[in-house]
C-alpha cells in the first residue's frame, strides 16, 4: 500500500530522528528514520530532500549518508539560519517531514572504470560522501579515488575520522587543507586549489565532482579544465533558495534551468553560459 506522501512529492512523509552528531562547532549530522516503518531510504548520490522543521519551515538539505543502507536518511546540516539551527537542535524522538528525494545525483554509474576526483569545500563534502562510499564499496569497479577538500580550519573540517579512514583505503589519495591552521595544525594551509599540485592527476580518465561555495567551483573548474579535464567531465552542485523542489515555484530558477528538477548537479558544459556571466 503507498501512502500519499509517496505518491505526491508535496506532501511530507513522517520522519523521526534516531541520531544526532556533531561534527564542528555550527554542524551536525542527523539520521532519520520513517516514523511507521514506511518512507523511501533510496536516493542517487548527490540528491536532496525537503526537510520540514514543524513551526519553522521547510528547507533543501543533501542526503550526506550510504546509498547501500536501507531504513535511515543522513542529513549532514550547518546552522546559518533560523531553519537550519532549528533543525540541528532537534532531539533524538523529535518528528521532521521529508519531501523527495529530489534533482540530479553524481554521475555514479556512467563514472565506473574510471578514476573519480572529488573537489569540496566546506559543507560541500556533504553531498560528496554518498560518492565515496559507493566507490570504496564497489572497489574494483572504480579507477583512483581522488578527494582535494578544503576548509576553513581544522575545527571546521567534516568527518575527519572518516577522512583518515579513507586515506588508509588502496588507490585512494586524501588532500585536505585548511584557510587558517592554528599553531597545532601541521597539514596543508591555503584554499582548495592549491593542493592540484599534490594530486596525482590523469584527466582523461577522470570524472570530477565539485562542490562548495560558488566562487571555488569557478576556481577549481578552471584548475580542472588547466588539467585537461573536458567540460563534460567536470559535475557542479549548484545551490539556490527553493521552495517547491519540482519546478513549479520557479524561486530556483537560473536562466533557463530550475535547480531543483534539472540539478543539482550539471556538467560544467551546461552550466558555462551561465558561469561566464557574473551577475547571475
Ligand atoms: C540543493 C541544496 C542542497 C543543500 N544541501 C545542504 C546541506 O547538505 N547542508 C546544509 O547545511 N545546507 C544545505 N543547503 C543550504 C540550506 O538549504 C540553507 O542553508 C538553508 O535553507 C538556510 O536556511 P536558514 O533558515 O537556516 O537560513 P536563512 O535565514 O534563510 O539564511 C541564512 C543565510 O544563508 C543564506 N542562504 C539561505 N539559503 C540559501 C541557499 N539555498 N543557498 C545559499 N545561501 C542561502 C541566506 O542568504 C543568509 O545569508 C542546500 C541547499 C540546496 C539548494
């Protein structure tokens, strides 16, 4: 039997919150899990729900959690906001209303037999790590991994457990860096583009996936395409404020695409129109 919010993408499912970690200062990951035992856990890497905070608002938040593991969403969310620090205050029992998931994923499957370069900064790793452990969990099928993040300081740096755990992984190269490193950090200080000269590189075997704030992603696009990267090897998660999540509203709207329905990720040659002009 399919409930109604299975059925029209409006209507929220009821979600209840099974865990909740910090990660930094302003960002916590939340696990969610369906209130009745029903609601959908599948999603494409790099896909997005709409996360309804009772009271408060709703709200465009990247599923961050395995693809592999049925029965919970995980949500990885930094508090700017209202929505966003009513929503990582929520307590373990406390309900949330999932809409979606929604947009484009990471080009996952097209990507197999090739090596996958990550590109994030901040909270952009978030909606990178579903890619990560798809390729450490289909191992064979995937060339090197190779992950450049950046953030602003040590104490901002997601996941770092898992980021050690990582770099321990076969064919598998883990650069981070930070903007400002403290007197304890004995790592790589400077912002994400400075660690391609680390990075063992072979661009026509590789797929790239980027996200961050908009300004890095025109930076690093312009590294990758130095690197020999072709325009449609290089995937962009673009943000916008939206508000429906499948097109109707048009809030998300950028030239003629719709964020929420045609991406969140789009290749580097659909967007390039669009990038080149700096007032959109
Ligand atoms: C497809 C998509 C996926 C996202 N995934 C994540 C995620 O995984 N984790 C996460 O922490 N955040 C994510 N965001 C951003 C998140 O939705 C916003 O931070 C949130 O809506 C802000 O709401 P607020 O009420 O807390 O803040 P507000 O009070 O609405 O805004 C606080 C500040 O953030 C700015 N802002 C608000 N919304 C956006 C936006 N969509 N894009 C850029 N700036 C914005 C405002 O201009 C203001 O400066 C995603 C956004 C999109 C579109």
């Amino acid at each position: 039997m399919s409930t109604a919010a299975q059925t029209d993408p409006m209507i929220p499912g009821m979600y209840v919150v099974r865990q909740v970690s910090k990660e930094t200062p302003d960002t916590f990951t939340l696990t969610l899990g369906a209130e009745n035992g029903f609601g959908t856990s599948s999603f494409q890497p790099g896909q997005f729900s709409m996360l309804w905070v009772f009271g408060v608002g709703e709200l465009p938040i990247s599923i961050s959690g395995d693809p592999s593991a049925s029965g919970k969403l995980v949500y990885t969310v930094r508090s700017v906001g209202e929505a966003t620090h009513s929503l990582i205050s929520r307590k373990v029992g406390d309900g949330v209303g999932v809409r979606g998931p929604f947009g484009t994923g990471w080009p996952v499957q097209a990507a197999r037999g090739r090596d996958i370069v990550i590109v994030a900064g901040g909270i952009g790793l978030a909606p990178l790590r579903p890619v990560i452990y798809e390729v450490l969990k289909n191992r064979d099928q995937y060339g090197r991994l190779v992950v450049l993040y950046g953030s602003r300081s040590p104490q901002d740096l997601l996941y770092r457990k898992e980021l050690a755990a990582w770099a321990r992984q076969r064919e598998t190269q883990i650069l981070v860096t930070v903007d400002y490193g403290g007197l304890s950090w004995r790592g790589h200080v400077g912002v994400v583009t400075t660690l391609f000269k680390y990075a063992r590189l072979q661009a026509d075997r590789s797929v790239a996936m980027v996200c961050g704030p908009e300004i890095m992603m025109r930076f690093v696009t312009r590294e990758l395409l130095a690197h020999g990267f072709s325009r449609s090897d290089v995937y962009l998660s673009m943000e916008r404020n939206m508000k429906c999540a499948v097109g109707f509203c048009g809030h998300c709207q950028w030239g003629p695409h719709f964020i929420c329905k045609d991406g969140p990720v789009f290749t580097y040659e659909q967007l390039r129109p669009l990038l080149e002009k700096h007032e959109l």
